[in-house]
C-alpha cells in the first residue's frame, strides 16, 4: 500500500507565506510525478505546480510566480512554498503522486490540508 500523509496547512493572514509538505510511503518502485493541488468550495479541483522526475516544473496560472516545488527524492517528499498568499488562494490542498507501485503506474491522492487565508 501508498500513503500520502501532507503536513504544512493552517491559518495565514493575506501576504503571508506557507509551507506545505507530502511524504510517500509504503510499496514505492518509482514516482515520475509529485505535486500539489487545490479545490475551493464550489469550484473544481486544479493544479496549483507539479514536479517531474527530472525536476521539470509546472505551475498553475493563477499562482505563477507566487508558489515553488520541489522534491526531495530520497524521502519521497515534494515541498511546496507559498507566497503573497492572497484569501482567494483558501482551499484545501490534496498531495498527488504519479507512481508505481511494483504493479504499475497510479494515481495516488492525500487526504488533503486546508489552507486558509484571512485577516
């Protein structure tokens, strides 16, 4: 069995910064894809950034510039670094990983960090 145990969440007020983290466990031969993210509610779940096996990034439009990942592939650990955080950005954040689990490639999800920023 995969596990995605997410950490980082919380209260922040408008400007402010977060760390977010999600480490993998369990039955893992490969990830090829680790990120991050989010769904507000009413709305449909979007990328917030993603991080391939060779380090390549993406990120999500509306948080370009504002937010970094990175991974550590010894832990099996993807970071997420938010900054400027701005009240539209409140959601919960759900880990993501691309990965074999010795059967084959599958998507793996966390249970999700809610995120919320407020004055």
């Amino acid at each position: 069995q995969v596990q995605l145990v997410e950490s980082g969440g919380g209260l922040v007020q408008p400007g402010g910064s977060l760390r977010l983290s999600c480490a993998a466990s369990g039955s893992i031969f490969h990830i090829r894809v680790m990120g991050w993210y989010r769904q507000a509610p009413g709305k449909q779940r979007e990328l917030v950034a993603s991080i391939n096996s060779g380090r390549s990034t993406t990120y999500g439009d509306s948080v370009k510039g504002r937010v970094a990942i990175s991974r550590d592939e010894a832990t099996n650990t993807v970071y997420l670094q938010l900054n400027a955080l701005k009240p539209e950005d409140t959601a919960v954040y759900f880990c993501h990983a691309d990965l074999h689990d010795w059967t084959y490639y599958k998507d793996y999800w966390g249970q999700g960090t809610q995120v919320t920023v407020s004055s």
